[in-house]
C-alpha cells in the first residue's frame, strides 16, 4: 500500500486551506473534512489490517476536499493565487514510479513503504524468506515480495509499536 502520495497531497490541500484562512478567505468545513480524511489515512498508515480500499476511501475523501477548495477559489477569482503543487518527495525517492513505486521493484511485484522506529533493527523482516527490503530511508522502509510474506512483516513490524 502506497500512502505516501496521499499524505503529500493532503498536506498540499491543507496547505491551501491554511493559507485561505490566513488571508480571510471562508473555507467552509474543508478543515474538519480534511481532519476526517488524515483519520482515515492514519488508520491505513498505522494499523496491519488496513485495506487499499480504506486508502482509497482516504484518498477520495482529500480529492473531495481539494474540489471544494478550488470551488470556493474559483467563486472569489482567485484560484491562480493558490497551488496544490505537492510537497517534493522525500530524499532519495527520485526513481520512484509516478505511483511512488520504487524503480527496483517490478510493476505487478506486491510491495509495501511502512514507517518504522529509526532504530528498530530490520533482522526479523530479514529473515521471513521470500520478503526483500528495496530500502530504507530514516523512519521509512520499502519491502517487496509475496503478499504473504508481507503481511508477515508487518506483523512483525507492529509487534514493536504494541509493545
């Protein structure tokens, strides 16, 4: 699952948002829709048993809330004073695909981007066979192999954030 395109992009909204506001410009309740929508995004990041229909419902929703703002912009003239360009990738992701897949995996490979503790050793994700670390990167890694497998990580994963 892919959640990073969708924080970027809600960010950008929210970014926007803020930025009305801070000029007087009414914004409706695209601020609570938005505080809805990281919710969901959230639950996807965070929780094991997150669904990518959950991140599409999350995904919708800030999509949803980006039309409202550029209508509201569009009412009042001003919708070129405003952009939604997103926030640059973070370092190291250049190569990612337009999807935000990394360039080493291969397009129908399952794979995964999970942020994980800056100091948790990976040496259990390592040794589930058949799970391949693409990268790491600070607090997030990008592991790819059978979906299985995967999902065996990220039990792994999240053993260290119950404990």
């Amino acid at each position: 699952m892919d959640t990073e395109r969708t924080e970027r992009l809600w960010q950008a909204v929210m970014n926007v948002a803020v930025a009305m506001k801070k000029e007087g410009i009414e914004t409706g309740d695209a601020p609570a829709r938005l505080r809805d929508a990281k919710v969901l995004l959230n639950h996807c990041i965070y929780d094991e048993h997150a669904h990518g229909e959950e991140l599409l419902a999350a995904e919708l929703a800030v999509e949803a809330v980006q039309g409202q703002v550029i209508s509201l912009l569009r009412e009042i003239g001003r919708e070129g004073d405003f952009s939604f360009d997103l926030p640059e990738k973070m370092a190291g992701r250049s190569e990612d695909s337009a999807s935000g897949r990394p360039k080493k995996i291969s397009p129908n490979r399952p794979w995964a981007r999970i942020r994980v503790p800056a100091d948790m050793s990976l040496e259990a994700i390592e040794n589930i066979e058949g799970v391949e670390i693409v990268e790491r990167e600070g607090e997030t890694i990008t592991i790819a192999g059978g979906k299985t497998e995967i999902q065996q990580a990220l039990k792994e994963i999240s053993k260290v954030y119950l404990k």
